[in-house]
C-alpha cells in the first residue's frame, strides 16, 4: 500500500462493499472478526491512526484521545453519539461525525411494530405457544390494547418521533400528542397531526408511550418510578431511544406488579447487558438494539459513514459533523 494515504481503523465488522472503497483512500486496519475490545485495546489498536470508522461500542473519550495523538477524525455508524466525548474531541481538534436521516424511516418502522408487538402482547403469545400451553380459545387470552383511536403519546420530536407520529396518526387515527425540549412549528404539527403537551401530562393521558429522545446526562431516567407512576395501568411504553432513558430496574418492578400493562424495549442500560429482572417478567418485549437493521439502511449507515471518511481525507471536510468544524487538515501521511 501506498505510505502516502492515511491510516485508519474501521473498529467492527462492516459490509466488504464498505472496506473497499475505503481502502482507495486509506490504509485500513479492519476488524472483520467483530472482536471486542477493551479500552486498552482500542488504545493500542488506534496507535499511529489518523481517522477512526466507530459504531456506538467504542467510547472515544479523553483518555483515548490523549492515548491517541494523531486521531484527527471518528465517523459513527450511528445516528447516536453518546459514545463520544464531544467536548474532549472538540477541545482536541478531533471531528465526531455520525448517520442521521438515513435511518429514520426504517427506525420509525420498527418503532411502531415494536408499539403493536407490545401492545398486542405478540412476543408473550408466542412464547405460551411454543411451550405447548394453548389447548383451547378463551375469551380474555392475551387480550392487549388497541392501537387504533388510541392516544400515542412521544417524547422526543425528532426525526424518527415525526415518523412514528405519522403512522400513528394517518395510518391507525390515534390521536397523537408529544412532548419536546422545543415546540416544533405549526406546518411539522399539522403534518404529523401531533399536540404539544408537558411531560406530566403526556405521562398521564397517553395509552402508548413512545421514547425517542438523544441520550445525554440531562435525558437519563427520563423515565423513572416517579413517571412510571404517572402513567395509566393500562397503558405500554416503548423504548428506542437509547438505554440509560428509562431506569430499567424500576420498570422490571412496576411489570411485574402490572403498574403498566407491558413494555416494548430494543435498548438497554449497559448493553449488551439486560437487566436479569426484565428477562423474567413476561409483559416485555425484548430485541438486541436492532431497530435500524435492515441490509438497505445498514448500508447507507455504513456508506455515511465512510463517506465522512473520505471526505475528510481528501479535503473536502465532513458531511454530517457532531462537533465543531474548525480548519483541521486531512491526513497527510
């Protein structure tokens, strides 16, 4: 290869198509393996590295940064970033860029079948079925909730909030209300069909709750006992925000005491990791963090993300940044 094109590490398995193109531009150091590594792995593996292909399992923070002198760029395969240290990475001159919009539609797809799962208590029939129990109709078995007509209630109004807002509201007539750090304008609300409401009062009137906010130290346990409480006894919550929203153990609780009637998570506090207490309540729906996972969006994340790579290394500047863009020079060795 030649010595003349920067180096970089791509940190997880990723598509081959990805890995090609970018080693057109880069000297790639690859992880096809999927291995995990420690902190001081990461560290020892990023050593001599100008720029970094990152998903949301490596933590580049100050430690790293100041482990790795020469890193000059991260791109995430992710629209999150709580992975990064934005503050060290911007106090450093280091850019963060992540994926957004390519997901979203395929994030509020899953939202929703993660809402009627949910509601429609899909993954605990299932489970009565493959055990051999169903032997005759009963008129209450695994009656849920309607999603039709019913009041979907949203807390974080982004992107992915607005998508399942709008399946919600044009494609079952639920009345939709939300709740946002900022009122979105009139034009968005009146296309999504959604009422600006307080998070007490959401908590309080919604049928479905659906958490779609970014994860920050401000946003965690947005969702704790105290708002669990609030919450009607019938009523679903849906978490595909990010773990570290909602208190996990104190939903694991209010579960099995049917507080609410069920819960619909695809994200986790320390993940891969899932509380013990939620895998034995059975009015929970649990999938492992996929709700992007489908081979088209899984490419466009994986080809957002090499592109800011490119970019980057070619002068052009990041496509999609999440720190601030100051004049950092592409890798010249």
């Amino acid at each position: 290869m030649s010595s003349s094109k920067p180096k970089i590490l791509v940190a997880r398995a990723v598509f081959p198509e990805t890995l090609a193109r970018l080693a057109q531009h880069f000297e790639v150091e690859s992880n096809q393996a999927d291995e995990t590594w420690s902190k001081d792995q990461l560290i020892a593996k990023l050593q001599g590295k100008q720029g970094a292909f990152t998903t949301g399992s490596e933590r580049i923070d100050a430690a790293v940064l100041d482990a790795c002198p020469e890193l000059k760029i991260c791109a995430n395969m992710a629209v999150g970033y709580n992975n990064f240290d934005v503050d060290a990475m911007a106090a450093r001159g280091v850019l963060g860029t992540n994926a957004p919009d390519v997901l979203t539609e395929t994030t509020a797809d899953f939202g929703f079948a993660l809402l009627m799962a949910t509601a429609r208590r899909l993954t605990e029939s299932e489970h009565f079925l493959r055990a051999g129990k169903w032997e005759k109709w009963s008129y209450d078995m695994f009656a849920g909730s309607d999603i039709h007509g019913s009041t979907l209630g949203i807390i974080g109004m982004g992107r992915i909030g607005q998508g399942i807002a709008r399946r919600g509201a044009h494609g079952f007539g639920m009345n939709v209300i939300y709740h946002n750090r900022s009122r979105l304008d009139a034009a968005l609300e009146a296309e999504c069909k959604a009422r600006y409401v307080g998070k007490e009062e959401l908590l309080k009137t919604a049928d479905h709750v659906v958490l779609v906010v970014p994860y920050s130290p401000a946003s965690h346990h947005t969702i704790g006992a105290a708002e669990i409480a609030l919450m009607k006894p019938t009523a679903t919550l849906v978490n595909i925000a990010r773990g570290g929203i909602v208190d996990d153990a104190a939903l694991a609780v209010a579960l099995r005491e049917k507080r609410i009637a069920a819960a619909g998570l695809d994200v986790f506090e320390g993940e891969p990791k899932v509380h013990p207490d939620l895998l034995t309540v059975p009015n929970v729906v649990l999938t492992p963090h996929i709700a992007s996972a489908t081979v088209p969006t899984r490419r466009a994340m994986a080809d957002l993300a090499a592109d800011n790579l490119i970019a980057w290394g070619t002068g052009k500047g990041p496509l999609t940044p999440v720190t601030p863009v100051t004049p950092v020079p592409a890798a010249t060795k």
